[in-house]
C-alpha cells in the first residue's frame, strides 16, 4: 500500500472511530453528548479531508466543515448537498467542550449530529475504490 493510501485508510478509520465513539457515547446509560457531538463533528472533518487527501487536494489545519466541503466540491461537486450538514456540525467542534450557558447538546441535536457525520462518512466511503473500500471493511 502506498503512503498515500495509507494516509487516506488512516484519516477514514479515525472517523469511523470517532462515529462509533459518538454512538457509544450516546447510547450508553450514563451518557456524555457534550463528548458525542464533538465526536460527530471530527467524524465528519476526519472523513472529509480523507477525501481530499485521495484527490491531492490541499486543506488548511481547521475544523471549518464548511471549507472543507467546499474544497471538496472542487474535486466532486456532488458534495454540495452536504453543506448544510457542515454548518450544523462545524460548531460542535468547540460549542460543548467548555462551560458556557448550555453545557449539552439537545437528543435532537444529538441525533442530527451522527445523522450528519454518517452521512458524510458513508459517501465519502461509498466514493472509494473496491480496493481501499475492503480494506475499510476489514477494520
């Protein structure tokens, strides 16, 4: 496997990772969701610039979805429809991690966070070779 491969199998198994770590999160008796919707958001960052890394596209150090959906549009313009996913989940890469005036997301929020992550996540996988989409599966 070449490093770039490499590279973009590792960016996909960190989102998968933190998808499943939302889920768990949420789904757990004691629930911690200021903790899952974060991990919503880096799923979806995480997914997002795997993508980019596949097509050599260059992305700044951000947690910006919108841009990076908007880089990624550039190589597939497809991914518009996921812009508005992008701007919902964008914030929760800091809005829940210090206190403030509400310290959790809503279960509606919540719900619509790993709707969104999963979304992206998937079509990001879904647009992979068969290749390096076994190699996923195998995780």
């Amino acid at each position: 496997m070449d490093n770039k491969t490499t590279l973009v199998k590792n960016w996909l198994i960190k989102a998968i990772h933190d998808l499943a770590v939302s889920k768990k999160l949420k789904a757990d008796e004691e629930q911690y969701l200021d903790v899952a919707i974060y991990h919503c958001q880096q799923a979806a960052e995480k997914a997002i610039k795997g993508f980019l890394v596949l097509h050599d596209k260059e992305f700044p150090k951000t947690h910006d979805l919108r841009l990076l959906v908007q880089l990624a549009v550039s190589v597939n313009s497809e991914f518009v429809k996921y812009e508005d996913a992008a701007d919902v989940l964008t914030p929760y890469a800091t809005e829940f991690r210090y206190p403030g005036d509400i310290m959790d997301p809503t279960d509606e929020e919540m719900d619509q966070g790993i709707k969104n992550a999963e979304e992206i996540l998937n079509y990001v996988i879904s647009s992979l070779t068969d290749d390096l989409q076994k190699i996923l599966s195998k995780k």
